[in-house]
C-alpha cells in the first residue's frame, strides 16, 4: 500500500515540478536523457529477474497465449473508445479512431499526426501520455486484484516505460505476458495508424472548434 | 518513421533486455547460490521511484509545452476530448481483456 502510494505522490510531485520548470522556462534534456537512461538500466534489471526465475520455456509459452488475448482486448477497447468518442462529439470517427489507436505510444502518434494537423498531434500526444500517465496511477491499484488484465490499460508502454512498474507489483509472469503484449502492440501500430489515415484523404475539421 | 518503429531509442531497449536476459541466465548457473534477483529486485524497487519522479517531470513540462501553443477557449474543448480519448479506450479495453482473458480457462 504504502509502495502505490508512493508511485502516485512522486508522480504528482514530479508532474509539479515539471509545470514549474516550464513556467520558469529551464530546459529539461538532461532529465529526459535520464529517464531513458533509468529505462534501460531496468529493463536490463527486469532481464535478469525474468531470466534468474523464469522455470521454462512452458511458462513462457503461456505467456505467449494470455498476451494475444490482451492486444486483442486492448485493441478492440480502442477502437470501441475511439469511435465513443467520435459519437459523442459529432465528430471524425476516424480521426479519432486513430488516436485511440496510438494505445499509449504518444511520440509516434503525435509526430505522424502533427504531420497532418497540428491540432491533431496534439491531441494524439496528449491523449496518449494520458493513458502512459493513467497506468502507473492505475496500474499499482489494480494489480492486487486484476493483474494480467490491467495490463491492457498500458497499451504499448507495458514494453518499456510502464513495465518497471508492472515488474514491481507483480511477479515474473506477468512480467513476461507484459512485455509480449506490449512489443505486439508497439510491432502493430506504425502499421494501424497509416492504414487508418489513409482511408481519410479530408483535411481534419473538428466540427466543436 | 522507420526511426520510431521501436519505442525509446531505436532498438536500445531490446538490446538492454537481451543484456538483462544473458546476464540473469549466466547468474543462474553460474551464482547459484547468490540470490540475485533479490539483490536486483531491491535495485529496481529504488529505481522505479526515481523512474517515476522523472517521468513525472517530464510529462509536466511537455503538456505545459503542449497547451500553451492552444488558446483558453479551445482548452475546454481540448480537455473534453483528452478525457474521452483516455478513458473509454482504458475502460473498454479493461473490461474486453477481464473478458478475453478468461475464455477457455474456465474461470
């Protein structure tokens, strides 16, 4: 509990100071050159763990199968949200679809959307930190009960950025059905997103704005 | 774009994994005795708050960076979409897997 709690005040603390060294204009590359730096120091650390207590290959394997159930499930749920959203707002749906589609990966999302409308790459950059934001919120709270499947709240960030968190209120394997869920998803999204797009030749109009 | 088909920096990630991977194995038969995924485990108990602190900031400062490029009154707007756009796909996507996942396991 008091582990949760600490995820979600440091989050809240960092997120603070972040507004703050924006508003009083500091650049902040060295942190973000050492959040990628901390990234791959637990990656590898969660290598080693995984590797040190895996049992087999069975295990694995059945990690395998839970985790095409997930991207299935999390696919669908962004798709379904997607379209919501475009109901509720009268407005694209495949515009919206698309950002949906992003499932947590927000750089590529954002950069290929700005590509189109800068409107647009910001909303698929922030809707999808939103999402990176909501699973280390969620995530810790979920996980005693709805281990595997909170995982599908991640999306793709349950390969890199959300995994330590998994990795620590978790075990092994729902480490390793994270990771496969999160590198299906991460191998199927510069493929989606395009081929989404492509189906809408028309400049993006929000019919609110 | 072929720069952004793998999340972080290129294949770094994938590679500090496989670094990981080798490591844990070769520690397996090599340090039997040594417990090493505890000694890691509480390395990465540490590590994921600084993570978290970090990613924090970060995420402060680009959204900051973000919504100040958008006027007050599209914010509304804006804010009305990010909500949405966050969690139906969340909800949604929770309530298909606690679906998904128990099919055929028989729970």
């Amino acid at each position: 509990m008091i582990g949760k709690l600490a995820v979600v005040v440091l989050f809240v603390i960092g997120f603070g100071i972040g507004v703050v060294l924006y508003l009083i204009n500091i650049s902040i590359y060295i942190l973000s050159k050492a959040v990628e730096l901390f990234l791959y120091i637990l990656i590898a650390s969660i290598g080693i763990v995984v590797a040190y207590e895996a049992k087999s290959i069975k295990e694995v394997m059945a990690g395998i199968d839970l985790s095409v159930r997930l991207v299935i499930a999390t696919i669908l749920g962004s798709i379904l949200g997607g379209i919501l959203t475009a109901l509720i707002l009268h407005s694209d749906v495949i515009v919206y679809l698309a950002i949906a589609l992003g499932m947590g990966w927000y750089t590529f999302t954002g950069s290929y959307l700005a590509t189109i409308d800068s409107y647009l790459g910001l909303l698929g950059f922030t809707a999808n930190m939103f999402r990176e934001i909501a699973t280390i919120l969620l995530y810790p709270i979920l996980s005693k009960k709805y281990p595997i499947e909170a995982i599908s709240i991640g999306g793709a960030t349950t390969m890199d950025t959300t995994l330590p968190i998994i990795a620590r209120f978790t075990n092994t394997s729902v480490t390793i059905i994270a990771f496969i869920h999160g590198l299906i998803l991460t191998l199927l999204i510069p493929i989606i997103i395009p081929a989404i797009m492509a189906t809408n030749p028309k400049t993006f109009i929000p019919s609110n704005r | 774009m072929c720069g952004m088909l793998f999340r972080g920096d290129g294949s770094i990630i994938y590679l500090a994994l496989l670094v990981g991977l080798l490591v844990g194995l070769l520690s397996k038969f090599r340090f039997r005795r040594m417990n090493i995924s505890r000694i890691v485990n509480r390395f990465v108990i540490v590590t994921v708050f600084i993570l978290v602190l970090l990613i924090g900031i970060v995420a402060g400062y680009t959204i900051m960076a973000r919504l100040s490029i958008i006027g007050i009154q599209a914010l509304l707007i804006l804010v009305t979409e990010l909500a949405l756009l966050t969690v139906l796909p969340i909800v949604i996507g929770f309530c298909l897997s606690l679906l998904i996942t128990r099919i055929g396991r028989g729970k």
